[in-house]
DNA sequence: TTGTAAGCGTTATCAT
DNA sequence: ATGATAACGCTTACAA
C-alpha cells in the first residue's frame, strides 16, 4: 500500500481549490479579511467547512517569523494568587487576540527552566514567568542568552526584564499596623525572613509598624516550610507555653501558617481567636478561606498583576529595540476578618 | 537600514559552520545522538552553546510532520482533582520525553472549544480534555472533523475517543453506605442530579444503597450550585426545621458543599457535627481541606486519572490505525473524617 | 560522516 | 483577485 488514501490533512491549496480562488486568496481571508470580498470570503469559509482545514499554525509561524502565542510559566498553580494571575494574563491577552498556554513548575526551578525552553523554541511572542522564589535578591531571570520576551510577575525591579509585583513590605507594614490598632502588643511573627525574599520583605515591615509603636514588642518564630502543619506547630508552641508568656498577636507569612495557627487554638478552649490571639495571614488564598474562624489577610491583587504584566508585554513587543523595562508595583489590600475582628452580630 | 546588524537568532547552519560540521549532523546529535561520534557530538553542544542556539519547534514540527507536546484542556484547575490531572499527566509524559502544555477552559464551553482548536492548529501530538460537564450523556467530544487524538478525562465511556473516568455511582453507594453503616437513617442528599452528570450517578449510587436498607429514608435537597455558599443555604434551611425533622445525615455532592452546610452547624450550637448530624462531601478538593470539622469525603484518583489518560493517549498514539478506543474507570475512596466519626482521642 | 537537496504548509511579494 | 514563487528552519534520504 502507498500511503493511506483516505483522509490526508487539508491544506490551503485544497482550500483554494475547492472554493475555486487562488492560494494567497485563501491566506488573505485568513489573515487581512479586509482585503476580500464578502462573497469570495464566503465562498472561502465554506470551502473550509466543507474539508475541515484546521491552519497550521507551526507553518504560520516559521513563514511570517511570528506567533500569537504566550506562554505562562507559573510556579505554583494550587495556589489561588497565581491562577488568579493566569485568569487576569488570560482576559487580557484574549483582547488582543493572543493565545495564553501554561505550564506548571509546581515550585521546581528544573522544569521552570525546561518551559521557558520548551517556550523559545516554539518561538512564541513572549512570556509571562512567575519565578520559583528564593531568598536571592534577582531570581535569576532570564536562563539563556536567547531574545525571549518576558515579564515576571510577583517580582522585584531587576534590569533583565520588565515586572510587576506587589509590595510585600507594605503588607507587612499594614499587618502589624492593624494588630496594633487592635491593642496587641505583644506580637510574634510566623515564617522565616531566609525562606523567600518575600517573607523576608513582609518581616521587615512588620518590624517598621513596631519601630513605629516603642510599647509593642515582636517576637520571631520560624518555620520550616508555610503550610498548615507548620502553622500547627507555631500553634501548639504557643500554647506550650504560660498564658502571660503568650502573643496577643501573631503575623503569619502565609494563609496556610496562619490557617493552621488558628486550628490548633480552635482544637482548646484554652485561648480564643481573636480575643486572646489576634491572627493574620497573608495571600487571601482561597485553600485557606472559610476556615472555622475567617482569617484577615493580606489580598494580593492577583488577575489585576496577571492583566498588568501582560499588558506590559504587549507594550515590549510592540516597541522592539526602543523598549525600555518598567517595572510596576501593586499594593496588597488588608481583608479584616473574624481572626483579628470578632463578628459584629 | 537595511536590517538590525546585531544579533540574528542562529539557526542550524550557524551552528555546524560554526562547529565546522555538515548542518545534517547537528540535526542528527540533536535528534539521534547514537549515529553521531561522542567527539563530534561533544563540538557541537559547544558551537550550539556559543551561540546561544534554540532550535525551532515550529520548523521541526512543519518539516517532520510530529510534535513532542501534548496539550491538555482542563474544566476547572481551581479544583485541586483537575489539578492532581495535569501532575499525573505531566509525570507520565515526562518519562517519555513528551512536553504538557496547559489550557484552562474555566468552565467555559468556548472557552474549551477554542483551547482545542488551538491544539490542533499546533498540530501537537494529542491532547488531554477534562470537558465541562453538562447534564447530556456525552459531552460532545471532539469539535470538528479533524483527527486530533483525544483522551477524555473524569468523562463516561463514549464511541468516540478513549476515556477515563471515575466510578460516580460507586462514590455515591460507599458515601450513603457508611451512613447506614453508622447507623444514620434520615439521609439527605444536598445537590441537584440534572446540575451535571456525576452529580446524578452520585445520586443514584446513593440511591441504591437506601434501597438496601427499607429503614433508611432519603430526602432531595436541591442546590443551584455546589459553591460553599450553596452548602450554607441548605445549612439554614435544615436549622429552620424543627429538630425532628431535620436529617441526621447529609450526603454533599461536593466538598465545598459541604463545607459551607457544616460552616452553617458550627455557627450555631444547636447542631453537632457528627453527633447530630454526619456529612460527607465529595472530591477531596483541597480548598475545602482541613475545615474546622475535616469533612469525610471520596477522594477521586486525579494524579492516576492523569497518569493513566496519558498513558492510554501514547498508546493511542503509537498504535495508529489500528487503534481502538479503551474505556478505564477508576474507583473513588472513601476518606473517614471527623465529620461522621468523631476524634478518637 | 559529508554535502546536497527535496520537501513540510504557510506568508508575502510581484507582475498580471 | 490571480498565479507564481521565494523564503522560513528544519528533517530526511541519498550518493559520495
């Protein structure tokens, strides 16, 4: 047998013959519609329809040098700061008429590296990278020397790109502000300052809302990773201790931390959220919403940073060699909630 | 200007001048490195070093006729099941040297539809779908006529593609059945079967084991969605009754369900959960974990559903027309948790 | 291993 | 609009 002769992949050509016009024809209803008929546009769609063409967009792509595709490599989709941010990234890019693909580096810096890879060789127009943080100052942007046009999100200013983050010294600030209005002055904090350069920057601004404030002390208690069983164990701490050696108010540096902090006062009766320990979180993660005893939070603008960073680039792509990185910080909003607030009611 | 002198993005031909070897071998190290001397193999990752080349996909793809990458079409990856999908999907494939590309339809038919449309333009190698689920018995498979291989996950059997799914029914029996078994005899089951189709395979299973039982009565209380806020509705509908009338067991059709329906207890002290009240939820979604009463639920395989759709896809891939489609259904677990056993302790 | 060359399915340009 | 044709960057086959 030669070759299967059923069913081979339409090409233009088949299209243009089948509709009776010519191959550029074709490619022109395609690509600059305005540039056609109505009637042989028609008859052009039809013919589509009718074979079932479906572009080849690797041909598109090498022959025009372009490709209206983005990728989005995001370092932890199960968190819902970072898939709020592809939604944003998406809505955005779909109002240019931009495709948005993902890949998940699920916090691993290999695969993060192996999908900006993956997405230089698909040659796509540019991307969008929520890096695998660390506690260095620049995350060790862009891998290879290759011209991949990237904007990082949840990042601080470096010279090797364009990005937008959001102020987590400000949100430490806003934090430790808050609990102190409330009166506590006895304030600890939960999550390692070395774990990530975030948390790093959230404790410096919990210690400035304290600098701020002579009468209120702070108080740090690491933790191994931020997750619920580390928050446990922040919790369980705490109540190892005398009543009089306790906080009356902890900062932790992740919802997780906090969201376990707060089950393992709720599992005594020994101490009251918010009466006695005031707690706060950080990342209005949806994982960690509607917990037995809602906690404040620090919000962070999620799809607004998506929509923000994809707008810038569109702005890189679009001015070439003239561009110029910016870069663009958002603020982080306090949720007050029943952990720090009780219930009006 | 005739043209930005400064930095071309090298190509093949750049890479073996530059290695002083033919351009076929570069091709032949990069794609069969078995036919190439380790001296000659060893010249060119350095000339491909030096200048920084990526080779392109898109070229690859148009001149071999095969894509390494898969895409994958998920319905929602703010649910931790769908997300466990694309973990187990992307180990598998990595162990082949097969790259995942994410698309998140959100729930939005057009969204998928589009997503699917873009796969096939790529002409990637096959691709994963997680439909929207709608109350219809086959989720209108594959959009157009094109030979887009298609493994269906969390989907029913269907004459159309390869799929794998997860045993609904049962889910629905074991939830019901170890409400009986602890002795519950006014169930209620809170969702609405015709919402989507597991919901109503949850029911029947659910069904089936009360028919099991003549002392087990079962009442339908339906829901618009199966958000927390929905569980929180039917949560002050049961304490509106009085305690008489109330179920003494609830079968959610969803964890964020129930969760919002023992959020609504909690608040109040009329009802204990499990004392009063057992609830179950279904899907082991993580957004409704460690609650302040940790909610039993049936913990469908997600990382094995990936894993196994991916593996089904290549065999798909490599059989080619003698290809038939293959059905798995896997099995759901039930996770006892406190909010039908109490602690132990 | 080399050197050559025919595709792969588009885009884009040209004269008609 | 057409018809023809040169890229685009790579894979693959072939003869040397």
């Amino acid at each position: 047998m030669a070759s299967s002769p059923d069913s081979r992949v339409p090409r233009m050509e088949d299209v243009a013959r089948e509709a009776g016009v010519a191959l550029g024809t074709v490619s022109n209803v395609l690509n600059r519609p305005q540039k056609v008929s109505p009637k042989v546009q028609a008859k052009v769609h039809k013919a589509i329809a009718d074979l079932g063409f479906v572009p080849n967009r690797a041909a598109r792509v090498l022959a025009a040098g372009t490709s209206s595709t983005i990728g989005f490599v995001v370092v932890d989709l199960s968190n819902s700061f970072f898939l709020d941010m592809t939604r944003g990234a998406e809505r955005e890019a779909a109002l240019h008429g931009l495709n948005l693909l993902l890949a998940n580096s699920d916090v691993d810096f290999n695969r993060e590296r192996a999908y900006l890879e993956l997405f230089a060789q698909e040659r796509v127009a540019g991307v969008l990278l929520a890096p695998v943080t660390t506690s260095q100052p620049v995350p060790t942007a862009i891998p290879h020397a290759f011209p991949l046009h990237t904007v990082l999100l949840n990042s601080d200013a470096t010279e090797d790109a364009c990005t937008v983050g959001v102020d987590n010294e400000l949100g430490g600030y806003l934090a430790a502000r808050h609990l102190i209005e409330l009166g506590r002055s006895r304030l600890m904090f939960a999550g390692s300052p070395d774990f990530a350069r975030p948390v790093g920057q959230r404790f410096a601004g919990v210690k400035r809302a304290i600098d701020e404030v002579p009468t209120v002390g702070l108080e740090l208690m690491p933790t191994d990773e931020v997750q619920a069983e580390d928050g446990r164990a922040v919790g369980r701490a705490v109540l190892d201790r005398q009543p009089s050696e306790r906080p009356d108010g902890i900062i932790a540096s992740a919802d997780l931390l906090a969201f376990g902090i707060v089950q393992a006062f709720l599992s005594t009766s020994e101490v009251r959220v918010p009466q006695d320990i005031a707690v706060t979180g950080y990342d209005n993660n949806r994982a960690a919403w509607d917990s037995g005893v809602p906690i404040t939070t620090l919000a962070q603008p999620g799809e607004e940073s998506g929509a923000v960073a994809m707008r810038m680039l569109m702005d890189e792509l679009r001015e070439g060699r003239s561009h110029v990185h910016t870069h663009t910080v958002l603020s982080p909003k306090l949720l007050v909630r029943e952990s720090t607030v009780p219930r009006s009611s």
